[in-house]
C-alpha cells in the first residue's frame, strides 16, 4: 500500500495511490505458508535447516514484491522513501526449540517470521523503515498526527468507503502506519 503525503499546518494527508497483497510465501515449497508449523515436528537440526530455506526463498519474494511496488509507484510518478509496519506487541521469541515446544509460540513466530522478511525486504530497496506496535498505533498517530483516535477511525471510515472493500482491520491499522511513516521519515529511527 503506498499513500502520497501533503502537508497543511500540523497535518499530513495521505491519500492511498496502491493497494495490494503480496505473497511472500513459494507454493512450490512445501510448508512456505506456516513454516514454524510445518518445522513442528521435524527434529531441532532438520527443523532450523527447515526454516533457514524457507527464510531464504521467502526473502527473495519480498524483495521483488517490495521492488515491483516501488518500480508501480515509480511509474506513476511517486519516489518512495519509507515503509511503515504494524508490529507484534508481545515480548522477543525464545530460541528456536522453544517455539517449536509450544503452539501459541508458532503463531507468534510465523508473524514475526513474515514481518522481518517485508522488513528486510524494505531495508534492501533502501527505504527508512517505521515500526509500532499495534497497541501503541494510535497513541503514536496523536502524537504525531495530532489526531485522536475517533478522528482517526472516521478517517479511515472515509477511506475504506473511497477504496472499497475489502477494508480489514489489518488494513487499517497498515494504513494507519503508513501514514505515520509519512509523516515522520528522516526524523524517527525506529
């Protein structure tokens, strides 16, 4: 998703200039989907090994999802400059063995998993990455946007009317972070 920012005041508007879903995971790879799932039952050697390819081909996907969005964007006239991702809000992942010893785990992992790749994806095409946690997005966006969180939700209301469905909760809340990269890329560095 990209937006085109312009500034008014205090203010940035974004409006959204693409919109897409990229898949990052190889079909001709088994268990590229949920590789912390498909590594569950191989043993702790087999298991990193597992991951490590998964990792490897996955990487390769983003970087050319990442690309072909920024050569899109390039073609209609926009120089891309950040990325901005929703960020789990739980602690850092236990080592490998671990994660595989717990279900709940898994899921964090392969979320991480996907996120890191889009993130090193973002790096490589040289852009400035903005991560928030999701439960901190909307203080972040007060803070920075200078909007609350009802004024965020109507604008983002009126963009998912503008767009169409489908206008998930993940899209909002990307969105919402793109929005912030926007708004504060070549000051934040996180």
């Amino acid at each position: 998703m990209g937006s085109r920012r312009r500034r008014c005041g205090r203010f940035v508007f974004a409006n959204v200039i693409d919109r897409r879903r990229i898949d990052i995971a190889d079909p001709k790879l088994p268990g590229s989907r949920q590789p912390y799932h498909a590594a569950e039952t191989l043993a702790l050697e087999e298991a990193e090994h597992f991951l490590l390819r998964r990792n490897e081909s996955s990487a390769s996907l983003a970087r050319k999802a990442i690309g072909d969005c920024l050569d899109e964007a390039g073609r209609k006239g926009y120089k891309v400059f950040a990325s901005g991702i929703v960020l789990a809000s739980g602690r850092p992942l236990p080592a490998v063995a671990a994660i595989l010893a717990s279900h709940a785990l898994i899921h964090t992992a392969e979320g991480e998993f996907f996120r890191n790749l889009i993130i090193d994806a973002s790096k490589h095409h040289g852009l400035q990455v903005i991560g928030v946690k999701e439960k901190q997005l909307f203080d972040r966006c007060d803070a920075e946007l200078h909007m609350s969180q009802d004024r965020l939700e109507q604008h983002l209301a009126s963009i998912g009317r503008a767009l169409g469905p489908p206008w998930r909760q993940d899209e909002k809340l990307a969105t919402l972070v793109a929005w912030l990269a926007l708004a504060t890329a070549g000051r934040t560095s996180n």
